[in-house]
C-alpha cells in the first residue's frame, strides 16, 4: 500500500495508513525536481528543508528549548527553519505528539503561514496569518479531503502562540497598533509586537493536488475567507449579513434584475433564523456586468444560462457593432476601464456578477516576441482591482490564457489574486479542459471564481462531457457535431469566400475535437482538407450559436471569434452559478403550475412536443427566434411559451 504521506529523514518508512490526516515531515528529498508544465499545470514540491540558522537570530528559541517540553494538543507554536515547498511554515497548530526510536520529540500540526510571505496573494499586514491545507484530489466520492499535516521537530519551536480565529474583514481584531513616531521606538515596538502579540487568522489557503509518475500536480487552488462555522468562539463571529452590508449595501434575493422593476438594491437586515425559501418573481434573473467584453462570448453564454446582462465595457472599436447589434438593450460603455470608472464614478452601479477576460496576448504560451500592445496589455490586468471596487458585486468570474500561470508571469498572476482578496474576496482558480464543459475544441483556460464578503466561494461545475463517457456524462463535443446546425444559406456561411487549397490538404478525423481556435487560425481547415472553414464555421466551433451575429471586416471576425470565451461552456459555468445563487438566497427557481414541463435549450433539437404538454419553457435565448415560429405550429392553445429572454 503507498504511503499516505510524504517520508524522509527519520520517518521516512513510517506509514500513517490510520490517520484521520496525512502528515510530511518537513526535510528535503534531493530526488525530487520542478519543471516547468508547458500546459499549464503547475507541479509542486510539498517535501520541505530544514534551513541553515544563525545562533543569535533565535535566543528565544534557545530559551525555550532549555525548558521540558510540556506540548499538548491544539498548542498553537512558532517555530523556525521550516519550508514547505517555496513557502515558509511560521506556525502550527498541534494535532498529535510522537516520539522517534531515540525518543526525539515530533510534533504533527496544521501549518500556518504569515500573509506577508504569500508573494502578494494576501495583504501583507502585521501578524495576519493564513492556513496552509494540502490535499490529495480524491477519486471516490465516499472519500473526504484530509489536509496534509506538518512533522516538526520539537528543537525548532522557538515559542506559544495565541491566535483568534474569525470570519471578519481586517482590521477588526487586528493586533493592536504602534503609535510611536520615533524609527527606532517604531522598531522596537514592532518587534516586541512580532513575538508577543496575538495572531490573527481570517483565510485558508487550499492546494488540491494529483500524483502521477512521481510528479505531484495542482489540481485547483483556492484562497477563502474562514467560513462562520469555523470560528469556534462566539465573540470572534460576524453575520453574513452584516458582511455583505457593509461591503455592497445588500442583496436581492433571487436577482437584482426585475421585469418593470428598476428598485435599488435592498439592504439585508434578517436575522439568520429568518431564513424562508421562496419563489422567484416572474421575469426576475441575476444581472451580469461584463468587463473587456469582446465579441460578447460570455453575455451569449451568460443569457443563455438565465442571466440579464444590463452593462458591458471595452474599449475596442471594432466590437462595438457586434456588440450592439446582438444586445442591443445592455449599457456598452465604449471605453477602457480606467475612463469607465471615472465616468461612472457617482453611479450607483452593483451587479450581482461580474465577469472580467483582460486581454491575454502577452501572457500565452503563443506570445513569443514583443508587440505594441504588452504595456496596454499588461495594464489591462492590473485595472481589475478599481473596477472590483467601484461594483462590488456578489460574485466574480475571470478568464485567461494559461499561460498566466508560467513561472515568467507570477508576478502578475499573484497580484491579480491579492487585488481580490484586498477587497476580501475568497477566490478560487484551476485550468480547465473546456472539451468537458461541451467546447468542441482542446483548449485550456485558466478560470478564477471568486465571492465577496459575505458570500460563500462556489464550487467549479461538474463536468458535462466525457471521453469516455464515464458517469453518464455526454460525449465529447466534436467538430461534425458543432457544425451540423449550419444551413446552406447562414449568414457567414459563404464558401466561395473560403481558402480553397491545391492540392488538397491531409484529411483530418471529422468525429473528434478541434485544437484551439487563434485569432489567426490559418492552421485550422475543413476536414476534408480541400478548404479552409467559413466564419459561421468558425464561430460555431468557439460555441457561438447560429443566431450571434458579427461585424466588421474578416480579419476584424476571425479575431472576435479567436478572442472570445466560448458561450456553450460559459452557459455551463453560469447554470451552475445560477444555481448557486439561488441556493444561497433560500429562493426557488420560478416556473408554472404544470405537471408536466418541457424545457428546450440549444442542444435540443429533436425534442417533440405533443398537445399533451401543458408548459414549454425556452431558458436559451439562443434559440427562441429560431423555434418560436415552429413552436408556435407545433402545439396547441393550452400550451404556454415564458421566459423568452
């Protein structure tokens, strides 16, 4: 049986195969090496080093040493010279006493990290420390995440802690200021402080990982604020309520959009024990701002799934009649962000999410030389932090290349994550294989999920398609799939305008999945080989449906196309938001009084509807031009057509 720990040193044959929790020993194993994973996935090194000291630097740690060592479980404990992976170890939290064949002291404890050595992914303020959960991935759902835990030995604890534990926002229970003005008072006090005072934790920091061929992979990552029911001590515990109030003024239950009802938001003032479920107002959707919005990939997805887009910024000129031909009733503000949020700086603006695809060109893997656009491109990123501001919205979601996740880029990557958790934001983040959330394509993005104050972090979607069809999932969307709603006479479906090639190219496999879309897919044919694809062909293949109109010139096309988040796996992940939400505010989804429902969706296209169906509801815009003149021919008067969004 392996090993349900990371072995070296003195414990390196020792198995833990009964513990409640998986523990390393903090020591280094020269055997293990980081690469560099050119897609994406970032391997880790969770064996530590014992690092060299220096015998002045710890005359605290001498002197507790010299005393017996009385450690108990739930100590909270300093200690030094201890790495996990690139990050130091500050503190653990005892869970379990040991001792060696030569009876050397081992303490196993969950490790603690002060925020200022995070590289910027957390607020770097006096003695604010985070959690450091590592945890297997694991493949059984009977199975529960156990974090890995730390084996210290008792000679590097230098001396006790306190520590308050709490859901607040910083500075409420921080460790009391220094007011001297004197440096040298100023440094003293600071110091004293660093030793003495209590520690105060408010986030945990989650690393999921898979192990394959030796190499320990992260699977997903996240950054979360302490949940409520974390903090054990009562005094230490603010509401939800009072969290979201202070950061955005409140919430609407169920959605902040209303048919014929524009009211402002409402602040929250129930009591927890007041929570009722109810049903949603006819017409009532969650609202989406969407930032850098492009050819609007994600405002098609996001309606589709259910959700009413009322603002969009970017800056382009060359998107905004695409924009405005296929939403035509959202705000597109026609700007960069920067000029956005002076222009809007009096507006009482609070979407309930916002969405955000900065341009990606200079952190893709396919970014290989300078270009005009990297300082715009760069700059891009670092805005997101002003705008989360000035929204405040309940939740956010964030795409990009990647290849933000190279070594080069995080810098960049660890100040977008610390941009949001400034605002007390929990975030979470992983890679995605889009293919299993319905693209036709093999393409990665890297999608950030992040909840404000107040809010709890949703969990990513489940996958919808498999390879292998494994738990009942669909099959892997492909290109002969993709392509099979186009009709001889779309719009943009022109082939006399397409490449055609002498001689013929290679044939390619119709009934598989396409590589990654570019702004400039000149790689990407028929594939038959004897052309390249139509626009339309294009667009269907980034998920786009029939019915998404585009403008411009052809090369402005095929670069909306390349750019955009492809809206059938976008409706994928904001279905699931949808639902999150709804389950969050204690609201059910509203539908009418019928026994028997039909729902019709962009994938429904063989569905029959027979006279016996009472209620047939379209929840995909996307289609509802396309089938309401059959629909309407098909059933009859007893049957009711609703939410045409």
């Amino acid at each position: 049986m392996a090993s349900d720990y990371f072995r070296s040193g003195d414990t390196r044959d020792r198995l833990r195969e009964n513990s409640i929790a998986r523990s390393c020993t903090l020591e280094a194993d020269e055997n293990d090496q980081i690469e560099d994973v050119r897609d994406g996935a970032e391997i880790i090194d969770l064996t530590s080093e014992i690092l060299s000291t220096h015998t002045n630097s710890f005359s605290h740690a001498a002197a507790f040493q010299s005393q017996p060592h009385q450690f108990q479980v739930g100590d909270i404990l300093e200690i030094r010279g201890t790495m996990l992976g690139q990050y130091p170890v500050h503190f653990i939290k005892v869970t379990g006493i040991s001792y060696t064949s030569t009876q050397f002291q081992m303490l196993e404890g969950l490790p603690f990290i002060r925020t200022r050595n995070m590289k910027g992914q957390l607020p770097k303020k006096h003695n604010e420390v985070c959690m450091m959960l590592h945890s297997r991935q694991q493949t059984q759902p009977f199975l529960h995440d156990q974090p890995i835990l730390a084996n210290v030995k008792a000679d590097l604890v230098v001396r006790r802690r306190a520590i308050i534990t709490t859901n607040s926002v910083y500075p409420e229970f921080a460790a009391r200021r220094i007011l001297q003005s004197s440096a040298e008072h100023l440094s003293g006090q600071l110091s004293q402080s660093e030793e003495d005072a209590t520690l105060v934790c408010r986030w945990k920091w989650i690393i999921q990982f898979v192990e394959s061929n030796r190499k320990t992979r992260v699977y997903e990552e996240s950054i979360e604020r302490i949940s409520l029911e974390e903090v054990s001590q009562s005094q230490f515990i603010v509401s939800e309520q009072t969290l979201r109030n202070r950061w955005r003024g409140g919430r609407h239950r169920g959605g902040s959009w209303r048919y014929n009802d524009h009211s402002d938001i409402r602040r929250d003032n129930r009591l927890p024990n007041q929570f009722v479920e109810s049903f949603r107002h006819r017409g009532q959707k969650y609202t989406l701002f969407d930032a850098f919005s492009g050819a609007r990939g994600v405002s098609r997805g996001a309606q589709s799934a259910g959700f009413k887009v009322t603002h969009a910024v970017d800056k382009e000129p060359t998107v905004w009649d695409t924009y405005s031909i296929n939403f035509p009733e959202t705000i597109l503000y026609k700007m960069s962000i920067d000029q956005f949020i002076q222009e809007v700086r009096d507006l009482p603006l609070r979407p309930d999410v916002l969405h955000m695809s900065p341009p990606c060109q200079y952190f893709s893997p396919a970014h290989t030389r300078s270009c005009a656009h990297d300082e715009e491109n760069t700059d891009a990123i670092l805005c997101c932090h002003e705008l989360v501001r000035k929204l405040r919205p309940r939740l956010i979601t964030l795409e990009e290349t990647f290849g933000l996740k190279f070594e080069q880029h995080q810098d960049y990557f660890h100040s977008l994550i610390g941009d949001l958790t400034h605002h007390g934001y929990s975030v979470r983040w992983r890679i995605v294989d889009l293919c299993t959330w319905g693209s036709a394509q093999t393409r990665k993005r890297l999608v950030i999920l992040a909840a404000g104050p107040g809010e709890r972090l949703p969990p990513f979607p489940p996958a919808t398609h498999s390879k292998n069809l494994a738990d009942s999932l669909l099959p892997y969307n492909t290109i002969r799939k993709a392509l099979s709603r186009i009709r001889p006479d779309d719009d943009m479906h022109d082939l006399a305008a397409a490449s055609h090639f002498t001689p013929p190219r290679p044939r390619l496999e119709f009934d598989t999945q396409i590589g990654t879309i570019l702004t400039s897919p000149g790689n990407i044919y028929y594939p038959d080989g004897n052309r390249s694809y139509t626009l339309r062909e294009h667009a269907c293949l980034q998920g786009f449906p029939i019915c998404h109109q585009f403008r411009g010139t052809r090369t402005s096309i095929k670069r909306q196309i390349g750019n955009a988040f492809p809206p059938n796996t976008v409706k994928v992940l904001y279905r699931h938001l949808e639902k999150w939400l709804l389950k969050q505010d204690g609201v059910t989804d509203h539908c009418p009084p019928s026994t028997q429902l039909i729902t019709i969706d962009g994938e429904s296209a063989d569905v029959v509807i027979d006279s016996g169906s009472s209620a047939v509801l379209v929840r995909d815009s996307d289609v509802a031009d396309a089938r309401l003149s059959s629909l309407s021919s098909t059933i009859d008067h007893s049957c009711i057509l609703i939410d045409l969004t």
